[in-house]
C-alpha cells in the first residue's frame, strides 16, 4: 500500500477524481446517474440502525472460482485481489461490506441482460462478498475478467469499443445510506486507455487509483497447487484521495 500524508482538517474530493455524469457516445450513463444533486442528511437511523459484520458472509462467499467448495473451478488466470478500505484520515474501515461481481474469463456475465454470443463458463460462480476486518482488510479469490466487446447498435453509440478487464464493486461504509459504486482495472492492459468508463475521470492519479497493482509472489507456486496470481488495491471512502466512485 502506498503511504500518503493525511491532515487533521477533512479535505473533500476534487471533482476533477470522480467520473463525469454523461459519456459522450455511452447514452446509458444518462439513465443510470440522477439528473440533481440532492443533499441527503444522515439520519439518526442511519448511525444507530443495524451494521454488516463478518457474520454477514462466509468463507465461500470470497471465492467466485468455484461454485462451491471442492467443485472445479471456473477457467482463466486464478487470481487473489487483496487491500484495505480506509477512510480520508488512513484509518482503515472494519465491517465493511464489499460486494463483487465480474464477467467470466471469456468475457460473458451471469446476467439476462448480457447479450454477447461470448461462451458460459458453468463453473464459474460469478459474483461474491466480504467484510473487511478490524484493520480494514478483505481478500477475495477468483479467475481475471476477460474484456468484452459493447453493443454499440443504437444512435449515439460509439462504434467498436471495448470494455477492459475489470470488477465491479459496491461498498458499504458506515451505514446502511452510504454505498458506493466503483470498479477496478488491472495493470498493462492496452484497453484501459481507451476505456469511456476509465476515460471519464479526468484526473490522472485518480483514474491510476483504480488500477490495481501487481504483488509479486514470495511463496512456493507449488506448495499452494493452483497458485493464484496476486493484485493489492486500497479503496478510500472519501476525502482527498478518495476511490473514483460511481455513483456520486
Ligand atoms: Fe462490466
């Protein structure tokens, strides 16, 4: 995890490090964000009401190779995607709920929705949870996302993109009102340059904050079998170095 300085007096975000509401030749941006900002008071509820806790998952829910325990596992690269969410002071953020999911190594998705003539992959179970621990850790397991081709059939739409290999997730912080939306690329690939998504941040050290970083192994690739490939990423809820987030 890179170190920063942090200050006592809470700096909020550029606007420059989150996303632009609208994508130009990506219509669907319009519908999926609010058209005015609607200030939202936290409310007594909010602070009191119920909070996730590790109880909340189990061990299963942080492999997505598999569709269970001892079933064959999904094809593509074994990935382990490890880090820490914290908050703007660097303080890490326990009980934190993050929920994943992704398209398989093909590039298809579980979902009605997905169009693409792309392969299913019958192993792979697509979508997972954790909860961070007390020092704001989570670690999950799965195979790398392959990139996929989007539909570019309607006006408006840009011809020929495609998406880079990438995972959703969705944060929640310190309750059950505050959840946030937010991806992660991965490191080299050619297609994050030319990602609309990606390219709608226009601040440069924010866009890299959604890169994950590659963590050389320093364990036997033996001794673990099916040894995963390892990637760190470090999510901030808010302030000055906070994760790009979606739904802002
Ligand atoms: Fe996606």
């Amino acid at each position: 995890m890179a170190k920063r300085k942090t200050t006592k007096a809470f700096k909020p975000y550029d606007d420059r490090s989150q996303p632009t509401r609208s994508i130009k030749g990506y219509p669907n941006t319009l519908r999926r964000s609010p058209a005015k900002f609607y200030p939202r008071v936290v409310s007594l509820a909010d602070v009191t009401g119920p909070r996730f806790t590790a109880a909340a998952v189990t061990a299963d829910d942080a492999d997505l190779s598999r569709q269970a325990p001892g079933q064959p596992r999904a094809l593509g690269q074994l990935i382990t995607v490890s880090g820490r969410v914290l908050d703007d002071a660097g303080k890490p953020v326990p009980d934190c709920l993050i929920e994943i999911w992704h398209a398989n190594a093909s590039g298809k998705y579980i979902h009605h929705n997905d169009p693409s003539p792309v392969p299913e992959d019958r192993n792979f179970r697509g979508r997972g949870r954790v909860v961070t621990d007390a020092q704001g850790r989570y670690s999950y397991r799965t195979v790398k996302p392959g990139g996929y081709a989007v539909p570019d059939d309607r006006p408006g739409d840009t011809i020929g993109w495609w998406r880079p290999p990438h995972i959703h997730l969705s944060l929640f912080g310190a309750n059950f009102a505050a959840r946030l939306v937010t991806q992660v690329f991965f490191p080299g690939d050619p297609l994050n340059d030319a990602d609309l998504i990606l390219g709608r941040i226009p601040d440069k050290a924010a866009r890299e904050r959604l890169i994950a970083r590659y963590v050389p192994r320093t364990t036997s690739n033996s001794a673990e079998g099916d040894a995963p490939l390892l990637f760190s990423h470090d999510m901030v809820l808010r302030g000055r170095f906070e994760t790009p987030f979606e739904n802002r």
